[in-house]
C-alpha cells in the first residue's frame, strides 16, 4: 500500500528522542507477528511513551493509527484484528536487576485494546510498561525507518539489533532463540541452518543494511561442524542521512525541490541530491543551468552540473579557456545520456517498490484468513500451476515465490480486487 506522510506534530516527542547510550539487555518478543502488526506495535509504544508509566491508558484517533501504520483508514476489521494479535503476543524478559539479582517475567504485549468512537484505547501491564520505559532496557525504533521495511523478519530483526547499537554486539543468541526472535520457531524446515541461513538471516541482513540507519554482521559459533548460537555486530549506518528522504516533512519541503520538480527532475531523484549535496549547493546548479538558455535536457545537465562543479567553473573562466564547440558537444551528450540513465533507473525503482508492496499485500491477506482457508488457497493456487518447476517453487517459498509474482498478484486480485486498487493505481507490475 502507498506510504502515507506522517504528521511530525502528533509523535515529536517520541520521534525525536536520541538513541539509547547503553543496552544491558532486551525484552524478547514473539516473532509470530506480520510486518504490518509488528509497525502498530511500534506506534503504539511511540504514542504512550512519555505517559506510559503514569497513565493506566492510553489513547489514539484510529483512522490516524490505521494510516500511519499503513493501513486502509477505513480498515477497521484489519486493525481490530492486529490489535488482537499484539494482545495473544508474549513478551518475555530474562535479566539482571539492579542488585544483581536474576528477573524472569512475561507479559502479553497489549493487556487490553479497544475501539470505541473513531479512537482506540489500550494498555500495557504495568510490570511491562515499567521494562519499555527503561531505556537501558529497551530502544525505541524510529517508525519514518521503519516504513522502509517490506518484511517482517527484516524488521524483526532490526528492533533486536537496535537496540544493541550502542554496545556494537547483540551478544550471543542460541539459534533456538533466533528462531523463536523471527518467529519460526513451530518450523521443521528451519531446524537446518542450511535453510535458517538462506533464507532467513541472508535476506533479512540484507534488508537491515539496504533499509534502515544501522548495519549488522552476523557471526557464527560453532560445536564441532554444527552452528549452535549466532550474534550480529552493528555499527551505525553512515549513509542514514539516506533514509530520511522519504519523512514528507523534511527534504520535499526544500524550496528547490519544488523547482527541481517544475524543471523534470523526478520525485526521488530531487531528495538524493538534496541529500547528498545540500539544498543550497543543488540551487546553485540550478540557477546555473537555467541561465544556460534553450537546455534540452535539465536534469542531464544539472547532473553533470552537480558532478563537475559548473558554477565554480564559470567563475574561474576569467584564468580558464573557453570551452571548445567539441567540448560543449560532449557536455550535452554526456547530459542527455545522464537523463535516459535516470529515467531507467526511476523506472525500476518506482516496478521494485510496487513489486515489494504487492507481495507484502499478498502477505497480509493470506495471513488474515484462518488456518483452514489458508490451507485452501494454497491448494487451489497450487492447482493451477501446469509448469512442475513453478509447482516446486511455489511448494518451497509459497506466497512470496518470485517465479510464481503474476500468477500470485492476479490469484489474490481476483479475491480481494479492492485491496489492490491503490497500489495498481501506478501502472502494471
């Protein structure tokens, strides 16, 4: 589903808190729950943060949970229904106290959740609100990062490294632990490392890395030949300033990305070289490029503009030679070259993106069916598959078969043809 904006206003407090300094430990929370209601959990923390001791209660508008989270704003059955999951969800702690003394609690994530009114109520228990508070304990995850996420055990594993970054290591994890943190702890088919490996940890490193404002490494401990335990080492992100382009309050209310705009510079384009070279250094180009008269290709130009310095160039051509026709010639090339280059990759860009947003909506959908219309689908897909390698490959990943993408989108299409309305909006996958 299309990324709403967030407005700043209704969650500054929490969104501009800075990182914890040190974690000496981490609540453990069930994996077992989808991309989108590990988000509401989220928000739901962020949202009760600075009352979350002192208030019996909390409350939020739940057309402005729904939204924020991802959600269809008129979606109430598919809230009501997350809200459900994070109320069955464990979340256990095992630690040292401040004497030294070893804790062992658990404690549903929600203790009670509500719709009543257009607004939702809801609550922690008080000996888990008093642990989500302790920042020594436990990070809040900044929800603009998470929006990057397209699967749940990426994010998964993003909150249970977050909240390490400070000390750099996550520490040692069984792998039983591993698997009960991604939530696939009841699976046969990850009791192999092979299978854990490559299709768990793999992809979900990968997606922490490309996705958010940390990067981890994991490492292997091994008894004999087998991997026992598994620990991730993190490090901050050094391209974070990256993953704040898509906040809607920050980079898109540049007055030059406005013009950017007008000029033919895509949407994404725009908010990567304001990120990378600063607004004022993108305006300057700009200005450049237009007093350059009839260009025929301004986002080439100012491509090569912002490269090679152009502006900086002008003002030293008093000591410089003046460009020869041939030289001039090849700048324009080079800049119309620029543009198909980025046009192409705006192009698979924007196809990836709406890939990743219609598999992550078959997921939600086949993960709000009961377990005997799950069973079902899968069967009656599986049937119209005449090809036995795609038969194989959907039999092994199931809704998330790369091979299988089209005959998936227009199976679910077909059941739930309002679901796909805004993301089909942009055009065919």
């Amino acid at each position: 589903m299309a990324k709403q904006p967030l407005d700043p206003q209704q969650l500054s407090g929490a969104l501009r808190r800075e990182t914890v300094r040190k974690n000496v430990a981490a609540i453990h929370i069930s994996g077992k729950l989808s991309l989108l209601q590990r988000k509401l959990s989220n928000v739901l923390l962020l949202n009760a943060y600075d009352t979350l001791t002192t208030a019996p209660s909390h409350t939020i508008d739940a057309r402005t949970l729904a939204m924020m989270v991802g959600y269809n704003s008129n979606d109430m059955d598919t809230l009501r229904a997350s809200l459900r999951a994070l109320a069955e969800t464990v979340a256990e702690w095992d630690m040292l106290d401040e004497e030294g003394r070893q804790e062992w609690g658990v404690s549903s994530l929600l203790s009670f959740a509500r719709l009543k009114g257009g607004v939702c109520e809801y609550s922690y228990s008080s000996a888990l609100a008093e642990k989500l508070h302790d920042p020594k304990i436990y990070a809040l995850i900044n929800v603009n990062i998470q929006r990057n996420f397209s699967s749940g055990h990426g994010l998964a594993l993003y909150e249970n490294c977050y909240r390490f970054v400070r000390t750099g290591s996550t520490g040692w994890w069984t792998l039983d632990v591993f698997r009960k943190l991604m939530g696939i702890d009841d699976s046969a088919y990850y009791q192999s490392f092979k299978h854990l490996n490559a299709k768990i940890i793999k992809p979900a490193v990968k997606e922490v890395n490309n996705s958010s404002d940390i990067v981890i490494e994991p490492e292997f401990r091994k008894k004999g030949r087998a991997v026992t335990d598994i620990r991730f080492l993190i490090r901050e992100n050094p391209q974070l300033a990256m993953f704040d382009i898509d906040d809607g309050d920050g980079l898109r209310k540049e007055p030059v990305y406005q013009e950017l705009l007008k000029q033919g510079v895509s949407d994404r384009l725009s908010r990567q070289w304001i990120a990378e070279h600063g607004a004022d250094y993108v305006g300057k180009k700009l200005e450049y490029v237009k007093g350059q008269g009839d260009v025929k290709s301004v986002p080439g130009y100012l491509s090569a503009a912002l490269r090679d310095d152009y502006v900086q160039a002008e003002v030293r051509k008093e000591q410089a030679p003046a460009a020869s026709p041939e030289a001039i010639e090849k700048a324009a090339l080079r800049a119309e070259a620029e543009r198909l280059k980025t046009r192409e990759e705006d192009a698979r860009y924007a196809q990836s993106q709406k890939r990743k947003a219609l598999f992550a909506l078959v997921s939600e959908l086949a993960a709000a069916r009961t377990p005997t219309q799950r069973d079902a689908d899968k069967r009656l897909f599986l049937n119209g598959l005449k090809d036995p390698m795609d038969r194989r490959e959907f039999e092994r990943l199931g809704w998330v078969s790369a091979l299988n993408a089209s005959a998936i989108f227009d199976f679910w299409r077909e059941l739930a043809p309002d679901a796909f309305a805004e993301i089909e909006g942009s055009g065919s996958v």
